[in-house]
C-alpha cells in the first residue's frame, strides 16, 4: 500500500500500474476470490487514482472471467463447481460498477455488460438480462467499431422479444440503419435482423411488414447462393405478400416479383401472384392453397416456434381467414371493374358466397375506403359506381368540346400553313 501511495503521490504512472497489477496477481495466485475483490476495490476508490492505472486494472481482470476471443462470454466453468461460478459473476459485477461512468472504458462496459446478460439469461432470468442490456445506449459509444455496435442492438431485440416486450423492441430495431446493413461483411447481421423483426411482425398480424421481411432476406447474397434458402425466402415473401391490404406500395411489390426469374422454378407462387395480377375472379380455394398453407412460416407463433402439426396456432387460422379474406377483397375489386350495377345475389354466386357474407365484405371494403359501393336492398341491387349529377355531365361535356374544338382549329391552321408553303 505504502509503494502503491507512493507511485500515485508521485505521479510514477507506469509504476503505479506495475504495482497495481502485482497486487492483482498476487491475490489470483493465492486463489482468495474475496481478497481480489477487496484489493480491487481498495485500489480503485483510492484518492486521485490514475485513469490509467484503473483501465490496467480492469484490463487485467477481463482474461479472469470473460473469453479473450470475442471479449464477452464468460469463461466456462466445470460443472459443480459452485463457488468459481459465484466469484466470476462477483467479479463480473464488480467490473461493471467500476467502469460505470468512465468514458475511457465504455468499450469494457458494455462488453461486460453483454456478459452479465449471457450469465442471467443461462440462470433463466431472462427479463433480468434484457433489463441489464437495456441500460447500455450502445449506439452513442464512439470507441466501440460499428458491427459490434449492431451486434449489441441485435442482441437488444432478441433479448426485448424473449421478454415480450414488443414495444422496446420496436424502439430498439430502429436504431440500426437498414443501409448499415446493407455494407459489405454485414451479411450475418443483416439475416439476424431481419428474422427478428419477422418475429415482431408476426406479433403485430402485419403480413405486408413481413413479406419485406422476408424479402430483405431473400435479396442478400449469401441467401442467393443457396437455392434452398432463397426458395423458402420467396415463398414466404410470396405468401405474405398475397396476405397483405391491397395497396400501392402491395401491388407494386408484387410487380417486381413477378418479373423475378427465380419465380418460374416455383410453380405454385408463379401461378399465385399471377392469379392476383389478373383482372379476373379467383375461385377459392386456390389449386396450391394446401401447400402454401402447409409452409412452417404460415404456422409459426409469434415467438417464432412451430406447433408440432399445421393449423394448431392462433396465428394459422388468422392467416388462413386472412387468405380466404383478400381473395374475396380481390373478386370485389374485379366487380367493380367490370359491372356498373349487378343484382347481390347473382354476385354472390359469381364469388361463391352467401348473401350476408357479401355484404360483410363490401361493407368492410367501403368502410376503409378501398371500394365505392351503393347497396339497395329492396331492389337487391348493388352500385359501384358513383352516380353523377347533370352539372358535372355537363361540366365534362363542355370541357370535351372545347378540347374538340382546339384540336379543329390547331388542325385548320396546320393545313393553311401547309397549303402556303406549298404553293410558293
């Protein structure tokens, strides 16, 4: 202690490190856990302590409880041997707390901190580990490189989603740039982000999201390298992209896949994006529907498990009425197009439907603003298209003359101007 004050007093940094670190070693060769723990203690709260002095000590005592390769899973420790067990994660916790508020070591703090999420998640605390992962904002460390920082984030969401806490992780996932990920060497990262947000997805019922989702996944180029990888990416971007509210951003999406080529090596997803493409009626069920069905995504929970046979999850039998659902939203579209007017019974038997379905649909469809349409029950006639006021008959009947008339009398000048050259 006397050498120790000594050194510091003197501002003898490099001594003061060496003698630091023999204390340290001295404390590990005795095998007296609580000794180390008491000397490091000691000599970190000493008055006008090094910084450097401080980092050395932390330094030293990483290797002691924490793998050097990757620097934050904690050592292994043989089976019974309780009492290692609890000194690693003493020290573990100790090492936390000092290096709590130091800029110099916010590398080692979160490092550490990754650790004693790993410890808490092996004891089954998992709430207790996301908790403890949540108190690093990793994202604002500037000595810290940009992959690992993605992997502390990935690590963030899968920790929030075991929990269950899908509001934080939703929060937690935006704090990574999808162009972060789209870097070289981001490969892995970007898989693993992308599975976890299908988790979050799922959760939310939000087909359109996942089929991005998985999309994301299927244009990576480690992905493509390996057909059976990229096929069940496309089929599953495929389904979920028929499962999905019609709108732009859903049919535009679906364009661009259809002119994938990769497409015509899956028959049953070429055939069902076409069906949807088409201005024509599908009759349900689809000729592919039980397989599509019977894919592991489309029976998955929300935490990513696979009941042991299909349909057993709440999720399947929403997506399976889902699918039944924008079918129906698709043959109601293609009515509009093509009828002015048509009697209710003879649409419910175009589409295969019972009177009060139809109803329930198109209602639905008028409600959020997808399909203008006028039911008259007496009559049992229904109108999807707007009836026009003679104003505006007239106004559009005015508005053609007077474009027919520009166009006569451009066309009159023309030929003037023409006969005028020609005849000189």
């Amino acid at each position: 202690a006397a050498l120790e004050k000594r050194c510091r007093v003197g501002n003898d940094t490099p001594s003061l490190v060496r003698v630091c670190e023999a204390c340290l070693d001295l404390c590990k060769e005795a095998g007296d856990d609580e000794a180390l723990l008491a000397t490091l203690k000691n000599l970190i709260t000493r008055r006008s302590q090094k910084a450097k002095a401080i980092g050395a000590l932390v330094t030293k005592c990483l290797p002691w409880v924490v793998d050097e390769g990757d620097g934050f899973t904690p050592i292994v420790i043989a089976e019974g041997n309780e009492a290692a067990a609890k000194a690693r994660d003493a020290l573990v916790e100790e090492l936390r707390e000092i290096t709590d508020g130091k800029m110099y070591l916010e590398a080692e703090r979160a490092r550490l901190t990754r650790t004693m999420a790993i410890l808490k998640e092996a004891a089954g605390d998992v709430a207790g580990a996301a908790d403890v992962l949540q108190e690093v904002h990793v994202e604002t460390y500037g000595s810290i490189s940009k992959r690992e920082k993605v992997e502390f984030i990935l690590e963030q969401m899968r920790l929030t989603l075991a929990k269950k806490d899908y509001v934080r992780a939703a929060i937690v996932s935006n704090k990574i740039q999808r162009k972060t990920l789209e870097e070289e060497g981001m490969t892995a990262e970007k898989i693993k982000f992308y599975t976890l947000l299908t988790q979050y997805h799922r959760h939310d019922k939000n087909a359109l999201e996942l089929a991005k989702d998985y999309h994301a996944i299927y244009s990576t180029n480690s992905v493509q390298e390996k057909e059976n990888e990229w096929k069940e990416a496309l089929i599953n971007t495929v389904v979920f992209l028929c499962l999905s509210e019609y709108g732009n951003e859903m049919k535009d999406m679906m364009e661009r896949i259809n002119v994938d080529t990769n497409l015509d090596k899956i028959p049953e997803c070429r055939e069902t994006i076409q069906s949807f493409l088409k201005k024509e009626i599908i009759h349900y069920p689809l000729p592919h529907l039980t397989a599509l069905e019977s894919l592991p995504a489309f029976n998955m929970e929300d935490d990513n498990t696979i009941p042991p046979s299909p349909f057993e999850s709440s999720l399947a039998s929403h997506w399976h009425t889902a699918f039944h659902t924008r079918i129906i939203q698709h043959n109601l579209r293609i009515s509009s197009v093509y009828y002015r007017r048509i009697h209710l019974s003879r649409l419910a038997q175009l589409l295969s439907l019972s009177r009060d379905d139809l109803e329930k649909h198109i209602s639905q469809m008028v409600s959020a603003g997808s399909l203008y349409a006028k039911i008259d029950r007496p009559k049992d006639i229904v109108r999807f298209k707007k009836e026009r006021k003679e104003e505006e008959i007239l106004s559009d009947w005015a508005a053609d003359i007077k474009s027919l008339l520009n166009l006569v009398e451009k066309t009159t000048y023309l030929i003037h101007k023409e006969n005028m050259v020609q005849g000189h």
